[in-house]
C-alpha cells in the first residue's frame, strides 16, 4: 500500500465533496472490502490517507484540522491536541447508532477525551497487554508479579519499556494511571518498581524488542513466559497449543485506537455515516478476522461472519472477569515519560546485568505490519 491508500480521487478534487470521505487512518483500518461496501451502500467515496498516531497530528497541525474529514487515532492522543491546537471538534454522540457500541467501553473513551464538558472520540478498536505462558512450562503463572519469581530464572523476558512499569504497579496494588496527578506519589511509586526489577536483573533472560524476537523466544523454549501483546499469544497458540495469551490477574492493559473529527471536517455526514457502518457487529467482525483485534462493536464477536479461531481467542482469554478487570492507557500528561524514562535508565544500568540483555538485533526479522503497538496505547494496532 506504501506510504498511502487513495480510494478515491485526490484532495483538491475531493474537498468539500459530500460523495468524498477523506480519512486519516491507521494502516490495518484501511481496508478496501469494507470501503467498496460503503461506497456501494451509501455512494461515498472513502480515500484513506495511511499515517500513524505521529502523522496524524502532524498533518492536522500542518492543515489547522482542515484537509481531512475523520481520523482515527489512539484515544490518548486526542484531549491534549484538541486542547493546546484546536485540532478536533466534539463529537455528536446524537448522531451515532449508540446501541451497537459497548456501553463501558464508550464511557472510556467519552472519559478519556473530556474536554470543557465535551467528549471528542468514538472507540473502535483495543488490544491488551497481558502474559504470554507455555503452560506445560510454567502453569502456575497467573500475574505479572510472576517475571519476578526466581523458580523462573532464565526463563522469562520483557520489554524494559514504560508498559512493564504499568503492570507491575498494578501488579503490586497500584493505580498508576489515579497517580498521574500527583507527582511526588507518583514517584515514589517509580522507585518501587525501580528496585524490584533491579533485584529482578538475575531472573530475566532478556528485554525482548520487537514481537519477532518474543516468538522466537518463546517458540524454541528459550523462554517460558513474557509481559505481551495478544496477538502474539494467539498466533503462537495456533502452532503450539500449549502457548496461549492469559489476562493477567491484576487486569490486562488496554489501547484503544477510536475515530475523531477534525475541527475543519467538511463532510461530517460522511464521517458519521462512516463510523456507524464500521460499527455494525457484521463489519466490524469483518476487520476483527483481519487484524484478530477486538472492538467496541457490542455483537461483533457473536456476529455470523466472525471466524470462529477469532472468537474462540475472545471467549478464551477474556472471560467476564478479565473484562471487567482492564486497565485503559489514558492521556500521558507532560512530565510523566520523562519521569518513566529515568527509572528505566537506572535499572538498565545497575545490578546484575548477567542474561539481562536486549535481543541481539541480528535476530529479529523486519516487523510485517503496524495499533498497536502504538508507542504505548497505539500507533496502528501493534504496540510492540
């Protein structure tokens, strides 16, 4: 597809064309069997723009919110733009088909993008972060705590990035995400998690980089379990049974990558139509069987055309209690990577180093496709 999808005719022929849909989106939603559908139902034209959460407000920035009618970035990449650039414009929740959205997870992203009494996203899209166990090796993993657990020594790998800070804060009966506001609690919360994984050195084998390199880990043995994203625990699951994705007991971390208006969108009629069609639990279990991801569609993974592997992996690793346990990445304030950053230097340069080691890059294969992973909660739908 290269840098961009076009759809349809170029910018300066489409603007302000109400038969003309002009999308910023990330590369896995950019899908021409759903486009060809909508354009056949309702007669407009959708051209998707390929970009990645980055590229998204740099070329909203670029046009003042103008040149694009919708755009679907990650739901922590939205309030703050909206706020310091004027970038995005509120969403009319009147104007959506409320009933075929998953009610918690609409309230999420109406929290996560509040804005002066207004919410400007609609959710589409999540992945989760949770742990990935060959269960004949290692059945008695159940939390992240576990890649602290000596009996594991050598055996264990994560990525020494601020998601592993996350899990283990809540792991270890935090709220990272409540401590955002308060500096000095959050702190002191990062040097916690500073010392256990510094006394943590001696277990791990290595900080995996990149999914290629996990799957290569944990294919061969070399490692038994790891902090990971789902889609890499059910990929694993298809060619060895005993490697599966597992919610972790203190909760799954959650991106969530959601539709949003451009303050300058020309074609809201387009764009509401478009998030409506995309939500039907038959379209949205149509890109499901394509990126293996969920969404907020409330009936998409029951839907007739979902592959029946794809549900499976749904009712399999989410089970109610897991659901009712996720932790969403909202809205970074400035400040805190920083502060994450710090922490992480100091544990990769003190204690016992002895197997604490990246994966050397001579061993990872050239990433296929990026949500995800999103720098942290997003960026196409592959976080890693």
């Amino acid at each position: 597809l290269c840098l961009a999808l076009v759809l349809a005719m170029s910018i300066d022929q489409s603007s302000a064309d109400p038969k003309v849909l002009r999308v910023l989106a990330q590369g896995s939603y950019a899908q021409p069997t759903l486009v060809q559908k909508f354009l056949e139902e309702t007669g407009i034209k959708v051209e998707m723009t390929i970009s990645n959460n980055e590229e998204i407000i740099s070329k909203l920035r670029a046009t003042r919110g103008g040149e694009y009618d919708l755009a679907m970035p990650s739901v922590d990449r939205i309030s703050a733009v909206a706020k310091q650039y004027g970038l995005y414009q509120p969403i009319d929740y009147s104007r959506l088909d409320l009933n075929q959205i998953e009610p918690n997870i609409l309230d999420t992203a109406k929290k996560y993008t509040l804005l002066d009494g207004k919410s400007y996203a609609v959710p589409y899209v999540y992945g989760t972060l949770g742990l990935i166990v060959n269960k004949a090796k290692a059945p008695d993993v159940k939390d992240y705590k576990d890649i602290l657990d000596p009996k594991y020594k050598d055996r264990v790998s994560y990525q020494l990035r601020r998601p592993t800070l996350i899990a283990l804060g809540f792991a270890f009966g935090y709220d990272p995400f409540a401590l955002y506001a308060d500096r000095e609690g959050y702190q002191k919360f990062l040097n916690h998690m500073e010392r256990v994984l510094i006394d943590g050195k001696p277990i791990v084998r290595n900080y995996w980089e990149s999914s290629d390199a996990l799957i290569e880990l944990l294919r061969t043995g070399e490692i038994w379990f790891a902090l990971g994203w789902e889609k890499v625990g059910w990929n694993l699951h298809i060619e060895k049974p005993e490697i599966d994705y597992l919610a972790a007991a203190s909760g799954p971390l959650v991106w969530l990558d959601t539709f949003a208006l451009p303050s300058k969108s020309e074609n809201l009629d387009g764009a509401y139509r478009w998030i409506n069609f995309c939500l039907r639990p038959e379209n949205a279990a149509a890109l499901s069987n394509i990126t293996k991801y969920n969404t907020a569609s409330k009936d998409a993974a029951t839907a007739k055309n979902i592959d029946p592997g794809v549900a499976e992996n749904f009712k399999r690793s989410f089970p109610p209690s897991a659901r009712a346990n996720m932790h969403w990445f909202p809205t970074i304030p400035p400040g805190i990577e920083e502060m994450e950053g710090k922490t992480l230097d100091r544990v990769r340069h003190r204690g016992n180093t002895a197997g604490a080691m990246p994966v050397p890059r001579h061993r990872r294969r050239p990433h296929s496709a990026t949500p995800g992973l999103c720098p942290i909660a997003g960026s196409g739908v592959d976080p890693s």
